[in-house]
C-alpha cells in the first residue's frame, strides 16, 4: 500500500483507490463537501456511508471496543505492531483475499494513530454495489430461493477453503448483490487458521445467528428448513458464476 506518516498517524491506502495517503479520508466532513454521507448501525458502534464526486461509495468505520472494557476505553486499543493493530491487519487481510478472488470487498484505506500506550483506528472500504446484508433481506423482503442459499453456502466454502476463520460469521455479514453473488463482509479480528476442527463451529455460529433474529422476529422470512439447503450449498463443489 501507499502510506504517509505525519507524527502520531500512519495512513495506508490502496494505490488502485487513491493517488495518495491523506488523512482527510478518514473525515466525515470532508467526504460531506466531496458528495453525500450518511451514518447506519453496524456492530458496536456505527459506520457512516461516504461517496465521491464520481458517485463511488464506501463505508467509513471507526474501531470501537466490545464487552465490559468498552465501558472504560471506548475506542482505544493497547499498542502493538502497525501490520497487527486493528484496522492495518484487516487491510491486509481483504488485499490477500481479493487477491485470490474470494468474495470479500476491497479496503481502500486504513489509519493508525498511536496515543500513548495505546491507538486508535479506522478503516475505509468499498461498498459493493447493490448489495443487502442477509438479515435485512429476511427482515425487510422475503424468503431466499433455493440458490441464493446455496450460492451464500458456496461462498463461506470458498472463504473456509482457503483457511480463513471469520471470527463474527453472522447473517448480517452476508450480502447478496442485485446480481445475486454472495459476499462477506466485517473481516476486523479474522486471518488464517490452520486445521479443519473449527469450520463446524463457525456455521453453527452463523446458524445461532439466524435463530436469534427468528427469536426477534417472528415474522422472519426464514425457517430451519431454509438451513440443509445453505449446506447443501456449503458441500457442492463450485459452479462458474457463483
């Protein structure tokens, strides 16, 4: 990546993104005078959706704590190497993924600012295009076909084939686009994990996850059947397109 250091900030960014490693990326009003931002919920904390001049948009993120620390550093992490702090690691991580064409979006940015003992950090992707998170499908539209089941299925296959853990693997990081791919997204606190003990263990978590949202919504366009046809999905081999 491309990177600039001014005192306590180190900026990274995708040369296919951007010219330069400027920090008024990370600015909400910034972005505000460029074209439009928006604020939406997403995990902890919230992300705002930004677009360029050109209409290009993507997510603005800032790292936040979860659990009972968050109540006492809300945002602030203790220090270690750049490559590994939060947001530097999860560039990475996406820029190896896309580049072994796994359906993941692209990071364009990522910023680390050193505070002490501690850092703070941010991170800037692209947004896929016409794409909506799973859960909000179930919530908001209706019950997903046979092959969108099996076309999400053949997706986490793809990111469990190539040893990638995803570490918060719930419906509300898989999108389906308007041309029905699937895609995942929030990779903050993934990487690589040898062996094959714990794939079992990541889908039961994507299917607790379902069961939750059904549990908060009775009026949920799923049911447990919909669950063999996401596997069987999980167990074909990979079809051109998908």
């Amino acid at each position: 990546p491309l990177q600039s250091r001014h005192g306590a900030t180190t900026v990274w960014v995708d040369p296919e993104r951007f010219d330069a490693a400027r920090a008024e990326l990370f600015d909400a009003a910034w972005w505000q005078r460029q074209g439009a931002s928006q604020d939406r919920s997403a995990g902890r904390g919230r992300v705002r959706e930004v677009h360029d001049a050109a209409g290009q948009g993507y997510l603005l993120r800032h790292y936040y704590r979860g659990g009972l620390m968050a109540r006492l550093i809300r945002d602030r992490f203790l220090a270690r190497p750049l490559a590994r702090s939060r947001a530097m690691a999860e560039f990475l991580l996406l820029g190896q993924l896309r580049a072994r064409d796994l359906p993941v979006p692209q990071a364009c940015a990522a910023r680390h600012v050193r505070r002490g003992l501690f850092y703070s950090a941010d991170i800037l992707v692209a947004l896929i295009p016409d794409a909506t998170d799973v859960a909000r499908l179930l919530h908001h539209d209706r019950a997903l076909s046979t092959q969108q089941w099996q076309r999400l299925g053949r997706a986490v296959r793809q990111l469990h084939d190539a040893q990638v853990f995803h570490s918060d693997l719930n419906c509300h990081n898989l999108m389906l686009d308007a041309a029905g791919k699937a895609w995942i997204v929030d990779f903050d606190k993934c990487g690589m994990r040898a062996g094959d003990d714990w794939k079992a263990d990541n889908l039961a978590r994507l299917l607790r996850s379902l069961r939750k949202e059904l549990r908060l919504d009775p009026g949920l366009h799923w049911s447990e059947a919909d669950w063999p046809l996401f596997v069987a999905g999980y167990e074909s081999p990979p079809q051109t397109g998908d």
